[in-house]
C-alpha cells in the first residue's frame, strides 16, 4: 500500500476511535501549545495494548532517579528526547522505556517525544494506547512533536498528527533548528521561542506539585 494511502487509513482508524473527545485541527503555524480536553475522565474502557513488538519497555526506577523533574521518553529512536534533557534542567531522557515508580520514587512525570514523519506518528500512537492500556503508574504530561524536516508537513501527516494529539492533555509542536542539525550544541539561548515556551511551560508544571495521569487513546 503507498505510504500516503496507508497513513489515511490510519488517520480514519484514529478518527474511529477517538471521535467521542477529539475534533482535533492541525495546528496553524502560530500554535506552539495546545491544551486538549481529554484526559483521564475521557479514557476509553478496555483499551487493547499494541502488539508486543510495537511497545517500548518498562524500567522501575531505584532511589537514584527521584527528584526528576520530567522524564522525556522518545518513542522511537532519534526522537530528540536527549536534546530535550540539555535543555530543560532537572530533566532526564528515559532511555525509550517508561519509566515507573516504586516504594522510593513518586508516580514520575513523563513527556512523550517523537518526529512527526510516519514513523514517529505511528510510535506515538502505540505509545499513548500502551500507556492507556497497560494503566502505567506515570503522570502523562503531554507530547512534543518535532518537525523532522524544514517546512510544512504534507497533508495527510498533518491530519494524522493532530488526530494523535487528541489523545494527550497538553501538545507542543517544535520547529525544525537547521543549527542543531549542523552541530551547535542546543541551549536556552539558541533555541526558538517554541521551544523556550515549552520550556516556561514545564517549568510552571512542575512547580504545582505531582501532575496526575492523563491519558487518551488513538
């Protein structure tokens, strides 16, 4: 099947399954942060797991990692969730495995990460339904996408991205950094104001205490 009828299909199968609490536009080139209205009360009951093959592993975290502000979980590899970590301090990249708590580390906030081609799309997807499906003991903050290449995205990534961002509470859309790829090291001070807003944004969640879990499904 060519790639661009197989993403419909997917964006239609996302449609099916999340109309009750969607409604999701793509975003205009101004939105860096969308609250949705989903969440923990709009969960869907027996939501059914992705495959074994298409779920990130589980890690419980030791005493070690508490005090972590925010862990970043790349749901494919080279999703820019390290990059993330450089970024935000107190932060930390899960590695692409959730991150669990236990007896010494509180129930862990954790950002979805992902590039919005097709392969970062469909991760997230698996992700956001294994998160539902499994109940992992995690606070869903939200999802950043980060544009994997400059300019606009094709329609049909674009309809299938919002429709996945339905299914988080929060969604930060981040541009692409020509100067990242070209080896600058990111900090506050180079990154674009999409970024820093994430960055503000996170840091005012942090500060309220433990987030509690908010989870859709795609």
């Amino acid at each position: 099947m060519p790639v661009t009828n197989d993403l419909m299909v997917q964006a239609a199968e996302s449609r099916r399954l999340g109309e009750d609490a969607r409604g999701v536009q793509a975003p205009e080139e101004s939105d860096r942060f969308r609250p949705a209205s989903g969440g923990a009360d709009a969960q869907p009951a027996g939501v059914d797991r992705p495959a074994p093959a298409d779920r990130l592993p589980a890690r419980r975290l030791e005493a070690g990692d508490a005090g972590v502000a925010v862990w970043w979980l790349g749901v494919h590899g080279g999703a820019g969730e390290s990059t993330l970590e450089e970024l935000f301090s107190g932060s930390r990249a899960a590695g692409h495995a959730w991150p669990l708590g236990g007896s010494d580390v509180d129930r862990p906030r954790v950002v979805l990460v992902a590039r919005t081609n097709a392969r970062g799309l469909r991760s997230t997807q698996n992700a956001i339904r294994d998160c539902a499906g499994a109940g992992w003991a995690v606070g869903l903050v939200g999802l950043v996408l980060i544009a994997d290449a400059p300019g606009r995205l094709p329609r049909a990534l674009r309809d299938l991205a919002a429709l996945i961002a339905g299914g988080v509470a929060r969604v930060w859309w981040l541009p692409w950094v020509e100067a990242w790829r070209a080896g600058e090291t990111p900090t506050p001070a180079n990154c674009p104001r999409e970024v820093r807003g994430l960055l503000g944004d996170l840091r005012a969640i942090t500060s309220t205490g433990p987030d509690q879990p908010e989870r859709g499904v795609l």
